[in-house]
C-alpha cells in the first residue's frame, strides 16, 4: 500500500505505506540479509535483520522512512512507497531477485497484491489485508504510461497563460511507446470527484509533454489552452489523473513550494520527486533538482506575549543549511545579506510655491543566524516605520515614541533554495496586553509601503507629477493624485498576517495580500486596507475567531473562513463613532450589516493605532457565510443614486435592471405583479436595509444586491436579491424627513422602489410592523445607549497613544458621544410621528404579552420572538409591552415548548388557534395558555460535544452540558491501558483513550440541549474511544452516572458508528451488586456510518428515580486487541424520562468549563462558556 490513510496504523500511530510479504513455501525461511529496495540500482537499500518468515505465514515491513530493524519489533524499511509508482525488490543475500513488482499508482487505501496468495497475478483490492490472505473485488488497474511529472502551486513569474496570467500549472509526460488520447480522462484535487475536471480531445505522443493551467478558469477546447476549474492548495491538495474507466493513472500529494520553485519527477515520468528551482514547463526536467524538503527554522519561543527578555534560538532539521532572517518585515533572502535600499520621500510641495523636497534612502536587509537573538520590549527604539510620511501634507512624527514589538521571518536555505518562511511576532511587556483588545500584527517589506516609485502607503511619484503639471493648484488634499490611489491586483502585495487575542494568544498566522481601501480615506495618515487570502501567498481562506459575532439567519453561522478582510479605523464622510454605533446597532437584526472588532494594529513590530477588522461584502463572504458557490452569486454596487455590476457577467446587470424597472412601470397593488417581485426580491432584506437608513438619517445610501444567478436552494440560493449596506459614517442628519425622502415619487430610481412597492397592501403594512418591531426591541433607546456607552468606554483609555502616533478627526470625540445620546432621546417620537403624518396614522397604542407559563413557551409578533435571544428584548421578557401603530393589524403566534401544548389566547382575544391577526385600535392585553403533556419524556441531560472540549487530550471524565434537574450527569472512561492516561511522550499516547474527533452528525441533536441553537456542523465535534479496546483482563469502557431522581421510563440514545474498530455494542447497568442486562432492549449493530441508538430502561424499576444510576457502554468485534488505529464513534448523548413529583418546572445550561490538559507537568487551561 502507497498511501495508507487509514487502514493500518503503526506502533506510533502513524499510517505508513506498507509493504506485505508471505511465505507460501513449505519451509521456514530466514531472512537475514535479504535486501528491500525501491531502487533497481540499491537492491540492499534497506536489509532484513535476523528474522524468520515460517511456511505459510505474512510479514508486514512499515515502508515509512523510519528504519528500524530491530527483530522483536516491527520493522520499517529506511524509504517510502511513492504513491505515483515505483518497481519495489525483495533481492536474497546471493543478489537474485526474488521479486520484483510494479508498485503502480494508487488511489489512498487501497493496495496491489496477489489474487492468489505468493503467487498469482497482480490487482488492485479495494479493500486491504494486511498480514491476512488477499480477498475482495477488482478495481480498474490503469495500463496508460502517462504521469502527472511537474507542477506549481506559487507560480509568479515563471511561465504566463494566454490572458498573460501567472496561474498554478500541471504537466502531464507520456513515459510510454504508444501515443494517448486523453479524451475523457480526469484531472482533480478531490479524492471524492475525480472527473472535477474532463479533459478535451488531445493526443499526447511518447516523449511529449502537455501543460495543463490549475487557473479554476475551466477552459477544455481541443487545441486551445487548457485550464482546470480548480486551483492548486500549496500543500494541501492530492493531484489525480484518472483514465476514462475510472482507474487511477498517477497521482501526487502536493507538497509546499515556494513562488516558482516546481516539484517535478527526475528522470521524466518514473524518477523520485524532486524540488526544482528552475522549472521546466513542457520540457524535461533536466535542471538540478533537490529531494530533500527543505523545513522551515523552528522557533525556540512562541509567538504572542512574555513578560521578560528572553534570547530567541532558530533550529533546522535540516543538514548543511543555513537560516537566514529579518527583523524589519522583509522576506529573508540570501541574496541579500548586504541589503537592498529604495527611495521614499518625507517633504512634497503640498501648498503652491513649497519645495518638492529631498529623496531619502532606507534599506532592508537580511541577517545569517549564527547567535540566539535578543528579544527585548523595543519600545524605547527609535522609531523606524513611524516616522516615513504616508501623506502628502507636512510630516507628522509621534512626539513621543511608539510602542513596539519584535517582528521577525526566518528561512532555511540548502545550497540556495529557501523553505518557506515562518513568521512570528514577540511582545515583551511586563504588564500585559495594555489595550483588552485584540492585536493585529502585519509584517510587509517597506519597500512596498513606502517606495517613492511604487509604495502604495505615501504620496509618491504620483503626486509630484501632479504638482508639476499643476503648480497653482490649490487642491493638493484631494486623495486621487497619490500613489495610495493606486488600486487593482497590480498594486496588491504580500503581507504577514497574524491575530492575536486579548491574551495575546496567536489566533492566525498567513500571508496574505493587501491593497489600499477606501476613497478619500486613502488620504488619512492611517489608512484602510483590505486583506485578500490567496493560495499564491499561503492559505486560500482566512481562520480566525476574532469576530465572534453571528450572522442572522445564515445557514452557517459558526463560519471562521474569511477571503477577504477589511482592516478599517477611519471613515471620511462622517464620524466613525456614527458608523461603529450604528453598525453594532442592526449586526444581530440584519445580515446585510458587516460585524465589527475593534482591534490595534502594529505595523512591522510598531504601534499603527486603533482599527477595526471587518466582514468585506462580496461573492465570497456570501458564499461562505450562506452555503453558495462562489461562481454563482452576483453582485451589483450601487452609489449616490447609480448602480454598476461589481461581480457577475454582464447578463446579470440586466436581472437586476429586469427587477427594478418592473417595480417602477407597474401597478404594485396588483397581486399578480407583486406575486412576481416577491419570486425575486426578498422582501424582508429590502425593508431592513431601507429602514436602517431612514432610521439613522444617512444621506450615503451606498448600498449593494446581490443574489444565487441559478436556484439552488429554497434558501439563500433561491436566486432571490437582498440587500446589503456599506456603513452609517453619514449619519445623524436631522435637516431632512428621511421617510419622506425614500418614498419621494420624485426621486431617484432606488427611492421609487419603496414609493411603489408601498401601493402593496401587504407590503405597506409588513412596512409598518418591521418599523414598529424593530423600534420595540432592536432599536428602543436604552439598547441604543448602551451600545454608544460601549463603544466610547472601549476606545476612550486607547485615544492618546492612538493621538500620538496620529492626529485624527471625527474620531471617537466628547461632542461625538454627546451628539448621538442627545439624538436618540428624540429620534424614535420623531419617526413615530412621521411615521403616523405619512401612513394616515392617528396614534400608537400599547400592546401587553404574556404567557400563562415562562417555562412553557413564548410569543412571537410579527416579525420578532419576544424572548431573551431577540436583541434588545430582556432575558425574562414577560409581561412585555410594545407600542404599535392604530389600526395597522398585527400578527401574534404562540410557540411551545417541549413537554407543553398551546390552549388558547385570553385577554384581548379569544381563540384557541396558535396563530391569530388582530387590528388594535386601543391598548390590548394578549396572554397565551399553555398545558402540560402528561407523561412527556423530557430531555433530562445532554451531552454536547463541540470545541470547548479539548483536541488532542486523553479524557476521563466528561459532564453534560445540559440538565433539566440542575444536576449534572457524567461520563466515566477507563482504559484498556495502564496508566491512563498517557502524556505526549508515552508510547502509549493517544492509544486506548477516549479523544474529542470532529465528526459532527446532525444524528440525535437536540437545539434544545444548545440553547435553541440549530444544528450546525461547524461547532459541533464528537467523542472517539480508540483501539485497542482491550488488553490483558482490562478494556475500554464508558460509564455513564446519572442521577434519574423525580424521572421515570428513562431512555438513553445517541449515534454511533465505527471504522472496524468495533462491530457490537455491549451494554449493562448497576444493580448495586453486579452489571446487569435484565430487561434491556436495544440493537446492537455498530455500522460504518452513524445510527441512532436507544436504550430503552422504561421496564426497569431500577433505573426510575434512582439518585445513583450506572450505565455502561462496552464494545465487541473479531479482534478486540487490535491496534490499528481505528476507532468508535459516539456522538449526541441524551438521556431521557418523564417527570413526576416536582412541584416546578426547571431547567438549566450547564455551565461549560473545561480545565486541561490532564495530567500537566507545567501549565493548565481553563475554558469556559460563562464568567468565572
């Protein structure tokens, strides 16, 4: 077996290839001296120790690289199978061969063996035997002698396509005698579609080779340019070429390579793997190549926070190399030890008549490791970043100095090819983080930031080239005359990201790219920048937790993957307090809002001041965030009044043309016609987005649509537009009747869509009812307050170190807190009021809600549940009052809990239907009545397994995290192994132990066990026990203890599945004296995908009302002293019974802590869902 995923594990638990040997002789044979080999040249490449193969016996050799040979263990070769093909040898001590055998391209988990033991023909087996007779169904052997022989995953300037586009690329040689068409074959990076991508009508003869682009353009014309509709994962990816029957021609796992540099087969199509620094696109690989794989240095310290000096060393696993580094945000460079410099400017004639000021010269270089390196706070260093002007007005130098980190990238170079870089930043201050906010540490080259030429962070060329074609000109504030205009992929350069938490903790580290953001913010000191993840640079997707925030109504709200980020602090057309305020504000109403962290950022190891890290709205935020590919959403940016395409084709500007001018020639009032916008506006995010804007009195409106181009779903890929907003920086302008102004017949084409869209019956009144919801909860002043009091009591303790490295304004002022409280204690009788002028409205009336049971469920009206999770609605909400608008009907809906039934509306209403409209014409009372369900089964306790537990760590004990009793309910684990559990340096790590998988399954989950939450596999994790389940008397086992006092009938469910590890579950109870089955009924079948068990106690005397009630969960199978490996899953525990005897109801969330790792020989964690 070439690529062993998890068939078989080896003594450390690694899944090596493998190679079997079988003795179908009669006699003993002792292999001492017996060569192994994978080269025809070194047949004794690695040697056999003294060992015996007896008559009709198998041997495993670990084909892992690790080279052990010791006779009473296992034994691994000294090399390693390559999965694309390669002859391996079994040669005797005389040098005959007494095998050899093509080890031919394999798919993962998979092998090539013989149909009959020793000696009959070769196949390849779908399912694996190792150190067992070979059995199972053939699978398609490949016979086509091509071979993927060359690619590039960080392809910068190397070779260009036809678009003159530096893109991925994949080389394809025929080693063989015979031309192949490759018609039909398939080129993927995913195992489980290996026909991603179908290759045109092409001959590919012997000796010639084809370029294959990895662009994700899916171009497949014969005789044109061929493109992927994939890219290339530097290092993450697996690479298949697959002929039209579905057998595997060759495949690669895609190593890290850095820009330019190939991996590539030497000689072409069957030689080992090397790395090559000068490639060879379609042509053979003849340029010296290197195998080894070149590491990056390890750091002897973490990156984040310490509280005293320390020395830094760097290390390298690899022989004769030579670690080079830079401290200043550079790349390490060999070839540059001596240092690079470029030109930058502090002084430009900003006013008419001034000097154009002198060239200034810096430089970057790189250092050799020969020392451990100090690591001091720096703080006292003389600024270096901070005193280069990003501006064209006169130089602002921070009175006194900036605080300051150490930035350091290092490289390990052998025979001058690099590794990549590794990255770290270092805060050595003794106090601690001293802003409570997280820390954004970039590390770029200066050159880009500041070149005179080509920085996009300063005024450069561009703007003394603007003075001397207008040397009277008056306007030299204006952004667009300055190399920070500059915009486009042209002008995006690579950056170092890294995020740390208020800890400090390192929470993401990538490199990235970064342009310039915004318009006339480009002009600030500190600007806005944007931050795009790309495979050329490192990952394809930001990870991060710093925005903890949820997205409404996203089908994926635990989405950590960002493409593009926004980093932006400062605004231009307003106040950013305005914007953050506002923004906070409608976040948890309104998905077409961007969420907000308030963060610090630090620019090559100095502080750059206070930012703000941002959702960035575009196709990829929405794909990630709503569940829709990419290529499918378009996009359409509208401003002032006029709308562009911003992502899509061309046809697609016309659907949202289409919509609009069909709103604005036809009668709304007519069902059929407002029958059809519904099919392609959603009506709830256009009266969110309008309402925000009229609310918040913004004179911008910059606002975006966007849609699924194909339906996919009856969800947010219902190819339906919605809405999303820019910022609220404009806001608070109080001159103008903002309702009137959006629904003025006279006014721009945006403003008719709402003036028309209110001739709509249905649409005027779910108008009004949005407004009033909203103004009841979300937008009620007390929130607003709080959220202004937030914001100002975050930023104020930042505001001098942010002023001394640079003067801002409309930035976080006295008179900008002062300004919104005093506006809102008005705003909201204000736009009531016009509210009531513009509708016909006489008055609002109050409406009082109440439910006969708090425990028993809730009331929704119109578009809001009044209950604790509503934003601005109080945990314990009832009674609860709202004021509405006078003979506007309103709809009011009771909603139940488990274990309750709806009965009937009382007070201002009578009816016995869930869901009722009403029409208050004065202030009414509405109460809805519940019922107990007798003999219910209640959800007693739950265990949820998400990331609060610990990767990595044996457990031995698990609490529930929820519990209806306000008890708490655990899992017991002992091991099969002594001495459990086991710490990272025990052979016996990891093995027999009970271990967080992710492996979440939608299989028995209970929203109501996570607070109402709906499933969602992005949180949800699992429970694995792993192999080997027993050893000596001792096995594997969970014990759940329990309390069932007041319960009765109590069932336990979860789901369960396994990968061989285990084909029964074994399951018995606590009788006081001994285990017990009695009574138990269940099925106990453990499959290879997950099932839902119960175990059903409800015949059980003893289980009911038992304060000391024991189950336990064992497991069976043919071979439970295995140890491959493998393990069982189990997932979604819930204990159920019906109550009796309580005189309340109650239940309670858990409060989730976790204290780790167990045992320590150093330090503890402790995670926890609630304050401490």
């Amino acid at each position: 077996m070439a690529s062993n995923g998890v068939t078989i594990a080896d003594e450390d638990g690694d899944f090596d290839d493998w190679i079997e040997i079988y003795n179908f002789g009669s006699v003993a044979i002792n292999l001492s001296g017996y060569g192994l080999s994978d080269d025809k040249n070194q047949p004794f490449k690695w040697i056999f120790p003294a060992i015996t193969i007896q008559p009709k016996a198998f041997m495993l050799i670990w084909a892992s690289g690790k080279n052990r040979r010791n006779p009473s263990e296992p034994l691994h070769t000294s090399f390693k199978i390559s999965a694309g093909g390669e002859e391996l040898l079994l040669t005797k001590t005389s040098g005959r061969t007494l095998s050899e055998v093509p080890a031919i391209a394999l798919e993962r988990d998979t092998s090539y063996g013989r149909t009959t033991d020793g000696n009959g023909s070769m196949k390849v087996f779908g399912t694996a035997t190792p150190n067992k007779s070979n059995s199972g169904t053939a699978i398609p052997i490949a016979t086509e002698k091509i071979s993927i022989n060359e690619f590039m995953t960080g392809n910068v300037a190397t070779i260009a396509d036809e678009n003159g586009t530096f893109s991925d690329w994949i080389e394809i040689y025929n080693h063989g005698t015979t031309t192949v068409n490759l018609s039909g074959f398939g080129l993927s990076n995913d195992r489980d579609n290996l026909f991603k991508w179908r290759f045109p009508g092409t001959l590919l003869a012997p000796n010639r080779y084809i370029l294959v682009w990895a662009s994700g353009k899916n171009r497949a014309t014969a005789g044109q340019p061929l493109h992927t509709n994939f890219n290339i994962s530097n290092a993450n990816d697996i690479l298949f070429l697959t002929n039209t029957n579905g057998a595997l021609v060759s495949d690669k796992s895609v190593v890290y390579l850095e820009p330019d540099v190939s991996y590539g087969k030497q000689p072409d199509g069957t030689g080992s793997w090397v790395y090559f620094k000068e490639a060879t696109p379609q042509a053979a690989n003849m340029t010296v190549g290197s195998n080894t794989l070149i590491k990056p240095p390890s750091f002897s310290h973490k990156s984040g926070l310490h509280t005293s000096p320390f020395n830094l060393t760097l290390t390298s696993e690899n022989l004769n190399s030579v670690i080079v580094y830079t401290l200043d945000g550079s790349e390490p460079d060999i070839n540059n030890l001596s240092g690079t410099s470029f030109n930058y400017k502090n002084q430009y004639p900003y006013d008419v008549g001034e000097s154009v000021g002198p060239i200034l010269t810096d430089t970057y270089t790189s250092k050799t490791y020969s020392a451990p390196i100090a690591i001091t706070d720096r703080s006292n260093d003389a600024d270096r970043v901070s005193i280069k002007n990003t501006v064209q007005a006169p130089l602002h130098t921070p009175p006194n100095r900036v605080r300051k980190a150490t930035v350091i990238k290092a490289r390990t170079f052998v025979n001058g090819m690099g590794s990549n870089t590794s990255s770290k930043t270092f805060f050595v201050w003794s106090g601690g983080n001293p802003y409570n906010l997280p820390i954004l540490s970039l590390q770029m080259n200066e050159k880009d930031l500041f070149d005179y030429n080509n920085g996009i962070y300063t005024a450069g060329i561009d703007f003394d080239n603007w003075r001397v074609e207008n040397p009277t000109n008056n306007q030299s504030y204006r952004p667009n005359f300055s190399n920070y205009w500059r915009s486009g992929a042209e002008w995006e350069y690579p950056v170092n990201a890294q995020f740390f938490d208020t800890s400090l903790n390192s929470v993401m580290n990538t490199d990235a790219g970064f342009r310039i953001h915004g318009n006339n913010s480009r002009g600030d000191i500190i600007k806005n920048l944007r931050l795009y993840a790309r495979e050329s640079f490192g990952e394809n997707q930001f990870d991060h937790t710093l925005i903890k925030q949820l997205i409404p109504g996203s089908p994926l709200p635990y989405n950590e993957d960002f493409k593009r980020l926004l980093l932006r602090g400062n605004v231009s057309g307003g106040f950013i307090a305005n914007d953050v305020v506002f923004t906070r504000l409608m976040q948890p109403i309104f998905n077409g809002v961007t969420r907000i962290q308030t963060a610090i950022h630090f620019f090559n190891g100095e502080y750059w001041g206070i930012t703000a890290l941002r959702d960035c709205f575009d196709r990829f935020h929405f794909a990630n965030n709503f569940g829709i590919d990419p290529e499918n959403i378009v996009v359409v940016d509208c401003k002032a009044g006029r709308c562009e395409l911003d992502e899509g084709d061309n046809e697609d500007y016309s659907s949202y043309e289409d919509l609009r001018d069909f709103i604005i020639d036809n009668n709304m009032n007519v069902a059929v016609n407002y029958t059809q916008v519904e099919s392609l506006l959603d009506i709830d995010s256009f009266i969110n987005h309008i309402l925000l804007s009229i609310y918040s009195e913004d004179d911008s409106y910059e606002i975006k649509y966007w849609k699924a181009r194909d339906i996919v779903n009856d969800g947010f890929g219902d190819g339906k537009w919605r809405l999303t907003t820019q910022d609220f920086e404009a806001t608070l302008n109080s001159d103008v009747n903002w309702l009137e102004d959006h629904t003025d017949e006279s006014g721009q084409d945006n403003n008719l869509l709402l003036h028309n869209l209110l001739d709509n019956a249905a649409f005027k009144i779910k108008f009004i009812n949005r407004f009033a919801d909203v103004l009841n909860t979300g937008f009620k002043k007390e929130r607003f307050e709080a959220i202004v009091n937030q914001t100002f009591d975050e930023i104020n303790p930042l505001l001098d170190e942010d002023e001394n490295r640079a003067p801002r304004s409309r930035f976080y002022s006295n008179s900008d807190k002062t300004r919104l409280l005093t506006w809102i204690a008005d705003r909201p009788a204000i736009l009531t009021g016009q509210m009531n002028t513009l509708f016909g409205i006489t008055n609002t009336v109050n409406l009082e809600l109440n439910v006969s049971d708090v425990a028993a469920g809730h009331i929704k009206i119109n578009t809001i549940d009044v209950n604790g999770r509503t934003a601005g609605v109080d945990e314990n909400p009832y009674p609860w009052s709202g004021a509405y608008f006078k003979g506007i009907p309103i709809v009011l809906e009771a909603k139940e809990k488990p274990g309750y039934t709806f009965s009937n509306w009382s007070g201002g209403v009578n009816s016995t239907s869930k869901i009722i409209t009403v029409t208050p014409n004065s202030n009414m009372q509405f109460q809805a009545n519940y019922t107990v369900i007798d003999d219910f089964s209640h959800l007693a306790y739950f265990w949820l397994f998400d990331a609060m537990i610990p990767n990595d760590t044996p457990l031995q004990k698990v609490n529930s995290t929820y519990t209806r009793n306000g008890l708490v309910a655990e899992i017991a684990y002992t091991s099969s192994l002594m001495g459990y559990p086991f710490t990272s340096t025990s052979p016996n790590w990891r093995k027999a132990s009970l271990e967080r998988k992710n492996a979440p399954t939608l299989i028995n989950y209970s929203p109501l066990a996570n607070k109402d939450t709906p499933y969602s596999s992005q949180i949800m994790r699992g429970l694995q026990v792993k192999q080997p389940f027993k050893s000596g008397s001792l096995e594997n086992t969970l014990q759940l203890n329990v309390s069932t006092k007041n319960f009765k009938e109590i069932k336990v469910s979860f789901a369960i599945n396994s990968d061989g590890a285990a084909q029964t579950l074994i399951v018995d109870y606590w009788n006081g004296t001994a285990w017990v089955t009695n009574g138990i009924s269940y099925a106990p079948a453990i499959t290879s995908e997950y099932q839902k068990k119960e175990i059903d106690f409800s015949t059980i005397p003893l289980a009911d009302n038992n304060a000391d009630f024991k189950v336990r969960l064992r497991f069976g199978g043919s071979d439970m002293f295995a140890n491959e490996g493998k393990a069982v899953l189990i997932n979604n525990i819930a204990i159920e019974g019906i109550e009796f005897g309580l005189s309340a109801e109650t239940f309670t969330q858990i409060q989730d802590l976790k204290v780790f790792p167990n045992p320590t020989n150093d330090e503890i964690k402790i995670q926890s869902d609630q304050i401490i």
